[in-house]
C-alpha cells in the first residue's frame, strides 16, 4: 500500500500528463498544504504605468500613448492637453500605489493628462517580444492584435518587459483561486471492496481503518486539483469569451488557441499571421487608426525572438480599409522534421588544370550552346534539373501567398508571388560555371520535409531540349518546363529561357510566367557577370496581375539589377508598385517607383522578400548554402533513388569530388551516349513520369513517382549513365 506522502506524489505525475492540465507539478500544492494565498491588488500584483510610443501608421508614425498596467490588464489612452486635470491620473490604473517607468512619465502632470483608455491587453493570453535590431522597441501579441511600443531608453524597454511577465505570472495565480464554482458531482469512493480483502488476510481493524483513511484522503487531495485545473481551463476560455463579446472575430480566438497547443513548447520559435484590422477603440473615439494584426503567441516565460531576417514589416502603407499589411513569416522549422545537411563540398582530391579558353571560343562562335562540347572546367556540379528545384529556395513565400489568399487578401497575395518569381535570380549572381546537361529521362528529386516540399523534375526531351518539374508545397502546387535556347556569341552568351511557369493554390487561383532573358557578359575580357533583363508579365485568373522590367545593364549604369513593376486589377487601377534589385530584396509600396531609381529614394516601402547570407563554404562555384545541398547523395537515400537520378550522374560526382580526369573522361563518354538520344526519341520513346498537357500545351506530372520510390520499384527505368553500345 503507498504511503500516504508517496501516494500525492503519484497524483501530482498523473496530473501533470492529464489531457486537461496545463500545470506542473511544482505548482500543485501538497495535499496536507494550506491554499496558496491570492496576491493583493495593491500589494503583491503589479501596477505600474508610463509613457511608451505607440506605432499607429505612415500617415502618424509613432505616437505618445498613456499605458497603465493593473491587476494583469494592460490599458492605453491618448495624452490630451488639459491645463485644469489632476497629475495624479493614472489613465485607468486603478487605486492604490502606481510604478512609474521613465522620465518622459513626469511630463504627464500639469498641462497634460490621460484620457480615457482607447485599447486594452488582457496579458493571460498575451506574449512580449523583444526586438534585436532597436534597444528600446518591443512587441505585444494576443490573439486579436499586436502593439508596436518604444522607450525612451534601453534601461525603460527592461522595466516594462519585467513588469510584463511579472505581472502575467500574478494574474495565472489568481486565476487559480476560487472564482468559478466548481460543479459538484455524486461521485464517491467506496471502500468496501479494499476492507474485504484486507479482512480475508487477517488484518486487525485498526489497520484497515488507517488504510481507508490514507485512500481518502488521497481522492479527496486529487478531486482538489482537478478542480483548480478545471477552474484554470474555464478561466482561459472566459478571457476568449471576453474578446468575442467585444466584437473580435471568433475564428481568430479559435485558431490562436489551436495553435498555442504546439507554440507554448520551448523551441523558442513561432508562425504568425496579419491582416488589416483597425483599432475599434481608437475609431470609436475618433483618434488615429492603428492597423493591428493577429498572431498566435507563445509562453511569456519561454523566448524573446526577433523576426527572421526576411521576414517582412508588420506595417500599413495605406488606410486600414485596404491596407497592404505584411505578414511577418516565422521560420516554423520546428513544427517539420529537422534533418541535418551537409554546409561544405568535398574537398579536392586533385588540383585543376587551367585550359585554353580562347581555342574553345573561337570554335563555338554562333552555334548552339546545347551542342557544343565543353570541358568539365565549364560546369558546376549540379544539374540543370537541381538549377529548377535551385529556384525555389524561397519557396516560403508562396507559403506566404497561400495564407494571405485564406486570409482574403488577394493584393498581398501576388506580391508575395511576384517577389517568388524574382528571387528565383538571386543565386545567380557570380556564378561563373555553367550546370550539367542532363540526359534524356534524367531525373531528381528533392524531398525537404524541413521546408514542406517535394520536387521532382526530368528532361522530356532532347531536341529540343526540354526540362519540365512539378513542386508540392503548403497549400500551392507549383510546375512548369522550359527551353533554354542559348547561343555564344564571342565576347557574351545569350540564354533565352522559352516555357511557363504556373503556381495553383489550393484554393483555385493560378498565376502563369515566363522567364527573361539572362546573358553572360565578359567571356574574353574583364569580369564575368550575368546579367538578367526583359518583361516578365505574371497572369492570374482572378482579380490581379502583375508586371516586372527587368533593367538591362548599361556602361554607364551605377544602379544594376534593378527591378521596377506594378500590381494592376481587372479595372486597370495600380493599388501597388514594386521596387527592388534581382540579388538583394523586394518591397512593395502604394507610391509610383517608376521614376525612382532605388528604395532608398522611396518612403515607406515595405520588405516582401530578402537575400539569404551568403555560404560560408562557397568554393570556385560560388554556390549558395542551399545550393551545396542539392547534390548530396547519402547512404540511405542512394538505396532509394531510380537509377536515371542527377545524384548518380558519375561526371557530375567526380567534378564535386574534385577528381577532374575522372570526370572529363566520364563527360566526354556520356556525351556520346547523348547523341543517341535523337535517335531515341525519333523511335517512340516517351517521358516516363511528364506527359503532355495537349498539342502545344505544358508537360504536367502523371503521378506515380513517390508511390514507386516507397516501393523501390524502377524496374522500368533505363540505366541511362551506364554503359552503352554504339551497335
């Protein structure tokens, strides 16, 4: 029989892992123990109050606000000139003894007060960021806004963040205490059934006395703690409740508390959301409007973590009506498996050889790229199939574009897209090598659970050459194919990419494009660079379309890979314009960037996307960090991939092994191998996993590739980089 000390030890374990409790088992008292004391209100709890700025939008920009912080609520209110008020007002802190936190406080006294209170925080379900880039900012999230606040001063941003959370911890205790009656039950415990079998034994009568009392009293100390967590359940459910009640949408309260189930654990990381939402407070009082968004939030406690770098600002460039408001894309890698890749390629086994670039040239001059034969100096090692996957790097900002569709935010939506179909350049950017050409039915494959895609792609077709893939990812479907015609043309080489490229949500909204053109310059003298230039038109079937020029690189240009466009509507207006540069970032604004030659020129332009840091280990390739990962080839995926895969390609793994003899000898074989291909495809043969979408149409994926992969069933798949006959 346990002992009675024991026995409210094993009760505390079983609570702590009851589906209802969200309690520790520290905080539990001792069955024996006396109930925890509720704080006082002006005592123990916090109450303290001061002027923090308050950002409201770019027509006001930061504003003085009045905070007041009482009794786990935290209330704001405009600062009007009164010359007749009370210094002593607290703008609605309530009585008793007030905290004031910094100096621009005493300036609330004589000639001006607080008025009444505009918003409310309820901090039971609220979290507080800090912010790393700016000393005195920091962040309040619930789930039905988000503050912007600033200090006066770095040491003020620390007083409220401790007055915050102490105050948070205060009002957890109080939700403890009695304030719902818990619903009793006819629930009893019997004994009988242990005094039986404890007579049968031969026990004397005062023993089984003691061992019904000590069962008792175990039941009596559990029924005790299921009651403070029941009252604890009810207590968050009243604060939802509250904020329904004051005109919030439900769905929002809902889904922050979905989501706080997974955020609230210590991983210190979160995805939130935004949308345009006027503050009813300040509308009703005729004040400023302040566009607010609604985030899930996580434990006070836990982390303060500042926004990923290409995360974008949480901020309005118009009314709040129609406001373009970003979302601020937390990196939610902790919610998907977390699989560990290579940071480096293999180091060299062999020096390289220098060539003769100029005999190489001169014999190329006008011909087509595609069949001219180039020593392995020439190449990268990767494919022209892993280059596609390559391009969607920053595949979470059709993340991004399919919670703003859900969201209705359509304008947002393809700005998020537009700055998708841009990034797909950046990576472009000294990156003298060209890919390999892959062989007719050469396939890859990328499985990133860690970013929630999966890619696959193959070459459909030799002349012309013809690469068509197909992305899954959180809500999109993304595909395309495309010809690329390039040409040497001495001193430059011209490749012009021919095919379209479709991104469906989920939802049924499509948006189409096609690539521009992109030139090599500088193959003989100076520095080589590439430069990206044309029109790219993204089509959508819906309400919006966009339109981006690429700027083509002059002699006296001090402003290249400038990107200029314009979202416009099915009635021709333009509700926003894009500026940026193809290798740095993109913002979007409701201002003209047509005549403004860089974003430093324009005022309030909000970020939509950002250049990831370079690689620490770029080598001669200048390989992305991602990049270096696309044609890592381990153990265990070899034993699952089809034999047609680029990973295989040994030309390709030698040059990335650094075994350059190795790998021109294996090129030049495959080389000749490709020749065949012609005839291949002449005589019937068909792609194995694309087919295509009607006469002229885009090669759509069939299907079928994952469910063979799971099986290991390739049998039908050509040993395309093993050896060949001629005969």
């Amino acid at each position: 029989m346990t002992q009675s000390g024991g026995g409210g030890g094993g009760v505390h374990h079983h609570l702590n892992h009851h589906g209802l409790c969200c309690l520790s088992a520290a905080a539990l008292p001792a069955p024996d123990a006396p109930p925890t004391p509720e704080p006082e209100a002006g005592g123990a709890a916090v109450a303290v109050a001061g002027v923090l700025h308050k950002w409201t939008n770019y027509g006001r920009g930061w504003r003085e606000r009045w905070f007041s912080l009482h009794d786990g609520v935290l209330s704001y209110s405009k600062i009007r000139r009164d010359a007749s008020a009370a210094a002593d007002e607290d703008g609605g802190g309530g009585g008793g003894e007030v905290r004031l936190i910094g100096g621009a406080s005493a300036r609330i006294g004589g000639a001006r007060r607080p008025d009444k209170p505009v918003g409310v925080v309820c901090l039971k379900l609220s979290a507080f960021r800090e912010s790393k880039s700016d000393d005195r900012r920091f962040y309040i999230f619930s789930p039905t806004k988000t503050l912007h606040l600033k200090t006066d001063s770095k040491e003020d941003r620390v007083a409220w963040i401790e007055a915050l959370i102490l105050a948070r911890s205060f009002y957890s205790l109080r939700s403890l205490s009695g304030r719902i009656t818990f619903v009793q039950s006819d629930v009893s415990v019997s004994t009988a059934r242990l005094r039986n079998r404890m007579q049968q034994e031969g026990l004397n009568e005062s023993l089984i006395q003691e061992c019904e009392q000590i069962v008792l009293t175990e039941f009596s100390s559990f029924r005790k703690q299921l009651k403070l967590c029941y009252e604890d359940q009810l207590s968050l459910f009243g604060s939802c409740r509250h904020h329904f009640e004051e005109g919030k949408d439900a769905s929002i309260i809902q889904g922050a508390l979905t989501r706080n189930d997974f955020s609230s654990s210590r991983h210190g990381n979160f995805s939130e959301y935004s949308t345009t939402e006027s503050d009813e407070f300040e509308k009703q009082d005729g004040g400023d409007l302040t566009c607010e968004d609604e985030s899930t939030f996580f434990d006070a406690a836990d982390y303060f973590i500042e926004p990923n770098d290409r995360s974008s600002a949480m901020l309005s460039s118009t009314s709040c009506g129609e406001g373009l408001l970003d979302i601020q894309m937390e990196d939610s890698s902790h919610l998907l498996p977390q699989i560990k890749r290579r940071s480096k390629l293999p180091e060299p086994t062999e020096k390289e050889r220098g060539i003769s670039l100029w005999s190489i040239i001169k014999d190329s001059v006008g011909k087509d790229l595609t069949r001219v034969c180039l020593p392995v100096y020439f190449n990268e090692p990767l494919s022209s199939l892993q280059k596609g996957f390559e391009d969607l790097e920053y595949s979470h900002l059709l993340d991004q574009a399919y919670q703003y569709g859900k969201m209705g935010n359509s304008l947002m939506r393809i700005l998020k897209v537009a700055a998708f179909a841009v990034s797909g350049y950046a990576s472009s950017v000294a990156r003298p090598c060209k890919p390999f050409n892959p062989l007719l039915g050469e396939t890859y494959e990328a499985d990133f659970p860690e970013r929630g895609v999966r890619f696959f792609a193959e070459k459909v077709s030799h002349h012309p050459m013809l690469i068509a893939c197909h992305c899954e990812g959180k809500g999109w479907k993304f595909w395309g194919d495309s010809n690329l015609k390039s040409k040497f043309w001495g001193q430059s080489i011209q490749v012009d990419p021919i095919g379209v490229l479709t991104v469906e949500f989920d939802d049924g909204e499509i948006f189409q494009w096609s690539k521009v053109t992109t030139t090599i310059h500088n193959l003989i003298l100076g520095k080589l660079y590439c430069s990206h230039h044309g029109t790219m038109h993204i089509k959508g079937n819906r309400q919006y379309s966009c339109k981006l020029k690429f700027k083509e690189p002059s002699l006296l240009d001090r402003n290249p890979h400038l990107v200029q466009g314009f979202v416009e509507d099915d009635d021709g207006n333009k509700p926003s314009f894009l500026i940026g540069k193809w290798d740095e970032n993109m913002y979007y604004s409701n201002l003209d960037t047509s005549k403004v030659k860089s974003v430093d020129q324009l005022k309030g332009a909000v970020l939509l996307w950002e250049k990831n840091k370079p690689s620490p280990n770029p080598t001669r390739y200048n390989l992305s960090s991602f990049a270096i990962t696309l044609n890592e080839l381990s153990p265990d995926l070899q034993d699952k991939l089809p034999p047609t895969d680029s990973r295989l390609r040994p030309d390709q793994r030698h040059l990335e092994n650094g075994e350059y003899e190795k790998a021109n000898a294996e090129k030049l074989r495959l080389e000749r191998r490709q020749r065949m291909s012609s005839k291949l495809q002449d005589n019937g043969w068909k792609p194995r996993w694309f087919q295509k979408d009607g006469e002229d149409g885009t090669y759509r994926f069939k299907g079928g590739y994952w469910e063979a992969r799971e099986h290991g069933q390739w049998d039908d798949c050509l040993d395309i980089f093993g050896e060949f006959s001629e005969t």
